[in-house]
C-alpha cells in the first residue's frame, strides 16, 4: 500500500497526524520558509509524546541550498542530536554551486546519520539533472527522494516522478508538493510508493485582542492571526483512499 508521509509544523499538528493514520511525520518548522530545522524542544516532545516514526528536516535557512562551511556544520550538529535522540530517519539535501549534489558533504551526512534513513528533500528538484541526480543519491545510500518531478507541483511533474520511479534501483521516490485528497489518486496509479502531504488548513488565532498595525513580518500582507495546521479529517480521507486502493489491487 502507498504510504502517507505528512509534513507537521509543530508536535501538534504531528500528533493529530498520527491519530488521524499517517504512516510518518516529517518535522519542521517554519511553514513560510518551506520548513526549517525544528528546535530541540520540539524534537523532545516529538520523542515524548508520537510512536509513528518522525523524520525531522535538517535546513538551517530558507533560500537555496548551497551551503556555508558555518551552515553545514550546524547541520551536521543538528544530525548528530537527532540520531542521539533516537529518530529513525532525517530530511536533508544540499547542492553545489553547479546545482548537483553536493556528493562530499552528502558522504559525511550518511557517515553521521549511521542506521538512520535520509530522505533528500525538494533541493532535488532545483538539481541540474534529475536521473544523474538518482544515480548519485543511489550511490551514496539514500532511502527516499522527495520530489515534485522538478516542477511547482507534483501533479504537473507526474511523468517525471513515474520515470523516476521506473528508473530507481535503490531511492523511494516520494511525491510531493501539492498532493491533496482530489489528486492522490494520480499518483496512487503511476505506481508510486510513497506521498507526502500537509494536508492543511487555516486556523484563526483564538486571540480576542489583535494589534492594529503592527507586524512581526515584513510582509505587510502576511496574516499573523492564522496558522497552518494538520487537517485531521483530510488525512484520514487520504488514508482511507490509500487503504481502499491497495484492497481492490488485492
């Protein structure tokens, strides 16, 4: 059967995650930015409180991901505290100024993950070329590859990702971006093990008093008052559909 992966902002949105059904969390925070490291008491409480696995994000920044020899070695701290804390598995991914994979930096995150799965994020997606991408990533000892098929969305990368996972002889190709309950079904029939999902919605904040006028952002348009959060009820759809597909191909 297909596997949701959901992507969680926070121990609340994972912990409805799970008592909704996902099959694993992805950790981040930072919605805004597309994900950043989670701090350490969110990766404690991750630990504490979830019997899912949790794949936590290891991304120090937002922006591209060609890295400083400051930044990655707070990346690689932030690796060796997720394996000392126990996580199963971690999401990192990194490229060269070239948009390759970054190859040299990507054997030292393997050495340290040590029995850890590494799922490369979406910096695949900005890479140079995809299949030699596959190929390297393979070499190196990856577990999955998250990926849109090197488009905004991965239901217009579709023929890619299908190709991708045709071509694999060792990455889970997992879907990503824009995977909701009205497409899943695509990607349940190119044939695809795994989808990762936010599977969101917006909640207004439960502050009665707001502040005219003053802002934490200096997007003027971003609305501090509402957050993303886990839509419990979407992932138990989703995971229904999953469930309902792998039966009828049994």
């Amino acid at each position: 059967m297909t596997k949701l992966e959901i992507c969680c902002y926070g121990i609340d949105c994972a912990m409805t995650a799970q008592q909704s059904g996902a099959d694993r969390v992805e950790l981040c925070s930072a919605p805004r930015e597309g994900g950043l490291t989670p701090s350490a008491g969110v990766l404690e409480a991750a630990q504490r409180e979830l019997s899912i696995p949790v794949h936590p994000i290891v991304r120090p920044r937002g922006g591209d991901f060609c890295y400083t020899a400051q930044e990655f070695e707070v990346m690689k701290s932030d690796v060796a505290l997720m394996r000392e804390l126990g996580f199963p598995g971690v999401v990192i991914g990194m490229l060269d100024e070239d948009a390759h994979v970054d190859i040299v930096r990507m054997r030292q995150i393997m050495a340290l993950s040590d029995g850890m799965a590494v799922t490369f994020h979406r910096a695949f997606d900005l890479c140079h070329s995809p299949k030699r991408s596959l190929d390297v990533l393979a070499d190196l000892g990856v577990a999955r590859i998250l990926t849109s098929g090197q488009q905004q969305s991965a239901e217009t990368g579709i023929a890619l990702l299908r190709e991708l996972n045709e071509l694999s002889t060792g990455p889970i190709i997992m879907a990503g971006a824009g995977v909701r309950l009205s497409n899943l079904q695509k990607f349940i029939d190119s044939g695809l093990q795994e989808v990762h999902s936010s599977a969101s919605r917006l909640v207004a904040s439960p502050m009665r008093y707001r502040k005219a006028g003053v802002s934490m952002c200096s997007e003027a348009e971003v609305d501090e008052f509402s957050r993303t959060c886990v839509d419990g009820d979407v992932v138990e759809a989703m995971k229904s559909m999953l469930e309902m597909t792998a039966v009828r191909v049994a």
